[in-house]
C-alpha cells in the first residue's frame, strides 16, 4: 500500500491544494535558491502558477536568465536574482537587492545544494565544499534573510531541501547521535564542531573510523548538520514567538543532474510535495519537522 502522498503524486498542484484555505496572494514573495534547473526549477513554476510573487535564484546568472525565459514562454512571471550561497558577499548583495526591491520576504525554499557522487559511489574527495555549500551556505543565507520574514497571521515559512540519509539513524556514532536528538539543549556550536570535525577527518583520511553515515557520507553529514540547525532554529524562534515555521523535506530519489538522471520521481513529481507544504494553512503549518512527501517523518527513524 502507498503511504499518503505518494500514489498521488501526478495530480496536480492545484488539486492536491484543494483543500488549503488560500492564505496567499500575488504579493506573496517567495525565494528559492539553486533553482535554474531540477526539483528547484519545479518548485518556482509551481508557485509562479499559483500567481506568487517568486524569486529564481542561480549561482550562475546565464544559466538563470536561460530558466527565467524558458518560464516566461509558458507565460509565467518570475524575478531573478544570482546568488552564490558559498559567497558572503553574494548573499550580502542579494539580501540588500531583496529588501530593496520587495522589503519583505514570506517563503525561503533552500533548494541550493552539491554532491560529487554518483549513484554507487562515495568519496570525500570534495568535503569541505558540500559542507560549505549545504550547510554553512544555506545557514548563512537563512539568518541574513530572517529580518526581512514577513509578521502576519500566516506567518513566514522556511523549508530546506534535506535527505532520510541525514537522519540520526545514519549516524554510528552513538553519543553524538543522542547529543543530536537532544534539541532542547542542543547548541549551535556543537553542530559546527561536528562537521569541521567531519571535514578534519575527511581530509586527514581517517574518516571511515569516525562512525559516520556509509552512503554518500559527506552529502549525509552536511544533511545531518542542516536537520539539526533546522529543529535548533525553529524552537529558537518559537522561543522568541516569531512567526516563522522551520521545516526539512526529503524529496526522494529523483531524476535530476545529482543522480544523472536515475531515480523514481521526476522533478516535477517531487516539488509537488515542496509546494504543498510551504503553502498549508497557519493552522495546520508545523514547525521543526521532516518531512518525506507529504508524510512527517521522525528525525532519529526511517
């Protein structure tokens, strides 16, 4: 039997979100980075179909510019900025030009995101880039776009493109594993340790002792590393009574340029889920959960 919302994964997003009370409108802003080709590019032509206000984002601005048209043959309107999430002073730049230019920001979809494995293969070779890049990247850009999230009843809505393979159950290393799961007293800090300790590892040839994930294992530490800041950001500004839900979403093995094109969804199918969730009703929108289609899954389980 097919758990809830994967059998339905061709219908359309408007059908899926026919039971959504329509929160938004076409001044909704929404930003999605890493989004000129794959799950990222989906994400943006489904919510520019929605008549929201969408920013496409792109580390290269040709490549960019070439997806803002291809969107606007199919009468679709987007805006386009380039941003380098690695680049301080891309991030810095883009988050001028978007308070600039709109002031506030409702949906962040951090889509941006590298891995340097094929299907069956797992080297560490580029660690400290899919580090950077994955985690410290997209943290940057989250915490320098934080004051332009929109107060309203509908409240702000951040969603990271994440992996089942940064589930804790992935990690060997049973005292960080629970150190991990303990959100409530969990620091900042202590994730950064863990990956630049990863990195130390990695780079030193002695991470296969290390305890950590055995797939794709630079990918799933820097997945991990992002889950983790995800749960410890969306209590933090639960603490703080800010109207901002934090969430991870799994998209699934799907057919894109990261896994050359093998997989079990299409881009299309997997932003479908992306979509949904980011645009649920304030009643019905958590915070600090990961999700695998439209299912929630538990941090620690498969």
């Amino acid at each position: 039997m097919a758990r809830e919302g994967e059998g339905d994964v061709q219908k359309p997003i408007s059908e899926l979100l026919s039971s959504h009370t329509r929160w938004w409108s076409d001044q909704t802003v929404a930003v999605v980075t890493g989004a000129n080709k794959g799950i990222g590019f989906e994400i943006v032509r489904q919510l520019a179909k929605l008549r929201l206000n969408v920013i496409l984002t792109s580390r290269d601005p040709s490549r960019g510019k070439r997806a803002v048209d291809e969107l606007s043959a199919q009468k679709l309107t987007v805006g386009f900025y380039p941003l380098d999430i690695e680049d301080k002073g891309s991030v810095q730049e883009f988050v001028r030009w978007l308070e600039t230019t709109y002031g506030v920001l409702d949906i962040l979809i951090n889509n941006a995101g590298v891995s340097f494995n094929g299907i069956n293969e797992n080297s560490v070779e580029h660690a400290e880039t899919v580090i950077k890049t994955n985690y410290y990247g997209t943290k940057a850009l989250t915490e320098a776009l934080l004051p332009l999230c929109r107060s309203s009843s509908s409240g702000a809505r951040i969603l990271n493109v994440s992996s089942r393979l940064g589930l804790l159950n992935k990690l060997r290393k049973e005292r960080l594993r629970k150190r991990l799961k303990d959100v409530e007293n969990l620091q900042q800090s202590e994730i950064d340790e863990m990956v630049d300790n990863f990195v130390k590892e990695a780079q030193g040839g002695t991470w296969e002792t290390g305890g950590w994930p055995i797939v794709w294992t630079d990918y799933a530490v820097s997945k991990l590393a992002l889950n983790a800041y995800s749960r410890l950001l969306a209590r933090k500004l639960s603490s703080e009574g800010r109207r901002i839900s934090t969430n991870c979403y799994c998209p699934g093995f799907v057919k894109t340029s990261m896994t050359k094109g093998v997989g079990k969804y299409t881009a299309e199918e997997a932003a479908v889920n992306a979509v949904w969730i980011v645009l649920l009703p304030p009643d019905l929108l958590p915070t600090g959960k990961f999700y695998r289609a439209r299912q929630q899954i538990c941090f620690s389980k498969l």
